[in-house]
C-alpha cells in the first residue's frame, strides 16, 4: 500500500500532527471538522479517517511565509502592530 493512502483516525492523526510538524491535536481536527478550515477527511461508518498526504498538505499551509525578524511577520488579517484597519465611514447626518 502507497503510504501516501495510508488513513489515520482521528487521534492518530492528531498525535501525526504533532509529532511530524509541530503542532495539531484529535481536539483539534474535531473542531475544524466541526467549524471548517481543517484537512480533508472521510468517515468509514461512525468513524473519522484522515489520509496522511491531506494532513501534510493542511499543515503546510497553515505555515507563514518564513522570517529573520518579528518586524518582518505581518499577523492574520494584513496589518502590523500600530496599525489601524479599514474604517467604516460614518453615517451622513440626515438634515
């Protein structure tokens, strides 16, 4: 069998997650699963089942692009420490 194919369980999966790239948990995938954005995975019967490619593709992307400085790192949502978003204008004041 190609180890690409190879299906984990959730736990497994979880305790592959973490040992391979550093971070994920069963607790984890099940609120993905549940809330969306996680690897994809099939169900045989009651039963979670992750292929190993999937959750090695998910982890992967989960990654920011790689920095020497934390000046460098432009958190979730594009705007460094200081920074102020978009502001949503202000209601006209009706005469």
């Amino acid at each position: 069998m190609d180890s690409n194919r190879h299906r984990l369980r959730r736990p497994e999966a979880g305790s592959y997650l973490n040992e391979k790239h550093g971070f994920g948990s069963a607790r984890l995938l099940a609120e993905k699963a549940t809330k969306g954005g996680g690897p994809k995975y099939a169900r045989v019967g009651r039963f979670v089942v992750y292929e190993i490619a999937d959750l090695d593709a998910w982890a992967e992307a989960q990654l920011s692009p790689k920095v020497s400085s934390t000046s460098e790192y432009t958190p979730v949502g594009g705007f460094k420490r200081g920074q102020r978003g978009p502001r949503a204008k202000k209601p006209e004041p009706t005469p």
